[in-house]
C-alpha cells in the first residue's frame, strides 16, 4: 500500500495508453515542416490548450512545457532575475528546487531573504509585510507545501505584493495544489506557476510553467527555439498528451475526490486521538499528514512498515536523506520531533480500509519499538 502519492503518482491507465499511442504513431519532430511533424505539432498544442484550461489561464497565456517542475521552477526564477536587479524572497521551507536555487544566487551575489513561517507552515505575514519591500523583484511562494499541506494564501500575498510594487513578478510552486485543490491562476494573480505530470497520476520527466500574458521571462535552456523560444529541447509530445490527459481526469472529480481524502485524513487524525507518542503537524490539504511518533526515528518506522508492504515517506523524497527537515525546523518543532517526523500522502484512489490497515500496524509497531526500548 503506497503513503507517498506527495513524492509520485501512478499513471492513469488513460494517460498510459495515450503515451503508447503517440509514441507508436506520432512519434515525429514538432519542428519538422512535412505534415506528420504537423501533426505531433498539433498534439502539443492541444495538450497545451487542455491544461491551461484546468489552471483557469487565459488563453493570451503562456503555458511553457518543461521536463518537470524542477526545471519549471528553475526557470521561473532564473527566467525572472536580472544582474543588477532588486531583493528576491523566498519562503522558508520551499521544495529544494526552490531552495537550492535561492542559496545558490545567494552566494553569487543576489540580494536573496527568507519569509519566515508560522507554526502552522503557513508564511508569516508580518515577516511577509516587513521583507516586502519597494525594492523587490521576484517573490516566490509555494502553494501547498509539500512536506505539511499548509495552504499559503497566495491571493492575499499577490495582492500585497503588487500594492507595494506592481512590477514584481510572483511565482508559486503549485505542484502539490493542482489536481488537489481547484486552481485558478487568475485568480490567484500569480504571474508564474509551476505544475508537475507525475503528481497528478500523469508520466514522469513532464512539467509545465504558467507564464502570465505580458510578462517576460528570459529562456534558460538556448538552442532550435522551441515553446516559443522559452525553452528549447525537443518537446517530449507522448508526455505532454498524457499530462494532459491526467490533468483532464483530475480536474474533472476534484471536489469529489478531495471530500473523500479529507474523510480518509480524519479518519487517520480521529485514530490518533489519545494515543499519546502521536503529534500533527499538518494543516491545510487533506492529501499529507505531517506527524511524528516520539521515540520512534522516521526511518525504522518506516522499514518496520515495509514488511507489511505499507510505504511511507519520511518528508520531501529528493531530500530524504538530510537529516533535518527544513519545513519543520522553520515551524520551530523540537529535534525529537523532527527526528521522528513522517509524511502519510494520499491519493483519490486509497479506501477507508487501507487507511485502518495503516493505523493499525503504525500502532502496533510504534509500541512494539517503544517497550523494547523502555525495557532496556
Ligand atoms: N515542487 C514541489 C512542491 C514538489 O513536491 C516537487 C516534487 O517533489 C517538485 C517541485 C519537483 O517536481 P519534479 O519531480 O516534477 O521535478
């Protein structure tokens, strides 16, 4: 039974199949001029259509495919900053694809700040207001957080932001919230937004940036000038037919599928009530539960739940072998919590039943650990 739909999804039987048909019958160059390219051309920006579409974009935007949302989020940043620029700030607790990026210009010579969180996950709003200055340029700002499922209120934050000054650009990691929550880019009043396939039950290796019409953003990746010389590379059309279709399967049960999430969520929280080594720390989305089981380190309960063939994930799976969980220690837990910290994430698909089976062999294998080692 597999906890970790946060770190991967498995593909929709629909996406697949579409993926094997493209590959098998379309698999010719966007690029090329005869008329088969033509065709694969046409696929892209159908597919491009489709998923602008679920994003609630305008259809004057631009979506820009990527081989995921790493790039995506690495070209929302770099695509946005000039030398000689102002101040960029970043959330504390961002995916490493965020992060990583920040310390490195950072050490380069960016003027980079941090907005701290609160202890619910969310970014602190004083801290927001007092960092937000005049003098910046580009604001990044996770949706859904993908360690906790803290819900940033990135509307209010946009609104903010551009009272202050109209010319920043904001982008937001929305990984974790599409397909999930309805998103509604214009709405939002996000300028950039970043999307993954294989979080939304699509294939691996796809991903998308939102660009929102009139803002410019430099391309990353030079070469043959494709997605309108935004991003150049051979578009990889199997994947981005199937992303697509999954984000088209998604979007169309999100609400259905998120009351059922929030039921197997309450059902997990309702069973821990009482049980005294359990503590949440998670807000937010139905679809992760952030907790820690005192006295039991992340990593033996989670290969003690391997024998059952339950998996789990101990946070962030790119970053899983760090020790501490960045999220976490800017929500200012305890190391004993940190330590012990897991990550449940679900998916639409998982049962009642699987969620019962899960409770129970938790309990059951946090006191087997807790009496051995209290007897020693
Ligand atoms: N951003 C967030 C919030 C994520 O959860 C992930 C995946 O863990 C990523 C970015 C990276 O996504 P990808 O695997 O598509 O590069």
């Amino acid at each position: 039974m597999f906890f970790d739909h946060a770190s991967t999804t498995k593909i929709f039987p629909s996406s697949l199949q579409q993926y094997v048909e493209v590959s098998e019958n379309c698999y010719y160059n966007p690029s090329a001029l005869y008329k088969k390219g033509l065709e694969a051309k046409n696929y892209v920006e159908k597919s491009r259509s489709i998923i602008k579409r679920c994003l609630n974009a305008s259809m004057l935007d631009q979506l820009i495919f990527t081989s995921g949302a790493t790039e995506a989020d690495q070209l929302a940043i770099l695509g946005s900053i000039r030398k000689n620029g102002g101040k960029l700030l970043f959330a504390e607790g961002e995916h490493p694809a965020i992060d990583q990026e920040a310390k490195d210009l950072g050490q380069k010579g960016y003027r980079i700040e941090f907005i701290k969180l609160t202890k619910e996950g969310v970014v602190d709003i004083v801290d927001f207001k007092k960092k937000c200055t005049p003098d910046v340029v580009f604001i990044s700002i996770m949706h859904i957080s993908n360690e906790t499922g803290a819900i940033n209120p990135i509307a209010s934050l946009v609104q903010i932001a551009k009272q202050v000054n109209p010319s920043i650009i904001f982008h937001s990691d929305g990984v974790q919230a599409f397909g999930k929550i309805k998103v509604n880019v214009q709405q939002l009043g996000v300028d950039l937004y970043t999307i993954s396939g294989h979080k939304i039950h699509g294939p691996k290796g796809i991903g998308a940036l939102y660009v929102k019409q009139g803002i410019t953003i430099k391309p990353v990746l030079l070469g043959g000038g494709q997605e309108n010389g935004k991003r150049s590379g051979t578009e990889n059309v199997p994947a981005i037919v199937a992303f697509a279709d999954a984000a088209t399967n998604i979007t169309k049960d999100i609400e259905q599928h998120y009351q059922h999430v929030l039921s197997l969520k309450q059902y997990f929280l309702d069973s821990m009530k009482g049980y005294a080594p359990f503590r949440n720390h998670s807000f937010g989305s139905p679809y992760i539960i952030s907790c820690s089981f005192i006295g039991m380190k992340a990593e033996t309960l989670l290969h003690s739940l391997e024998q059952y063939d339950i998996y789990i994930g101990t946070g962030s799976a790119c970053s899983s072998k760090k020790t501490n969980n960045r999220t976490l220690q800017a929500m200012g837990l305890s190391q004993e919590e940190m330590i012990s910290s897991i990550r449940i994430s679900f998916s639409f698909e998982q049962t009642i039943e699987e969620v019962q089976y899960l409770v129970e062999k938790i309990k059951y294998e946090v006191d087997r650990y807790l009496s051995i080692l209290y007897k020693k």
